[in-house]
C-alpha cells in the first residue's frame, strides 16, 4: 500500500487533508471526533472547509481521538501505510 501522499492535483498531502484521511480510516463521524476534542460539534467540519493549515498540538489531539500518533521520524524509516504531511510549497526552515 505504500504511504499515502497523493492528494489534490499537487501531489503532495497538507495538514488538512491528514486530518481527513485519518478521521476516514478511523470510521469515527467528524461530529464525533470534534465533540471527543472538547469542541462543538461542527468545528472538524468548518475547520476542514477553511482549508488552513492546524498547530501540531492539534493534529497531535485529533490523531489521539482517532487511534493514531502524530510521530516525526527519519524519511527512510516511514512504515507502510503511513500518513505523510509534506511541506507546503516553497517552504523554509
């Protein structure tokens, strides 16, 4: 199955799209999942349609809630079936 990177047109996977794919693989609604992260139960979904980019501790929180870690590791050693977040275009650090 390799990892999963290809989304979007770009080809690269963005924190929003993380999100989904992991609330997708849980099974669990995205009512459920905000309402586990102490939010109200719209906030994933308007969250996601926003389409900005989450703080660590956040996708942190929700990888939690869904069964998952949010784990940072050399790229050679990225298991099969992994969520990749890739760097946003012409970032810097």
């Amino acid at each position: 199955m390799g990892a999963k990177r290809a989304v979007k047109g770009r080809g690269l996977m963005d924190s929003c799209e993380a999100m989904r794919e992991i609330v997708g693989r849980s099974g669990m609604s995205y009512r459920a999942v905000s309402e586990a992260m102490g939010h109200y139960p719209t906030w994933l979904s308007s969250t996601l349609h926003k389409d900005v980019s989450s703080k660590a501790d956040t996708l942190a929180r929700l990888c939690d809630v869904c069964g998952y870690s949010l784990a940072a590791m050399p790229r050679a050693d990225v298991p099969e079936g992994a969520i990749v977040i890739d760097p946003a275009e012409g970032a810097q650090g």
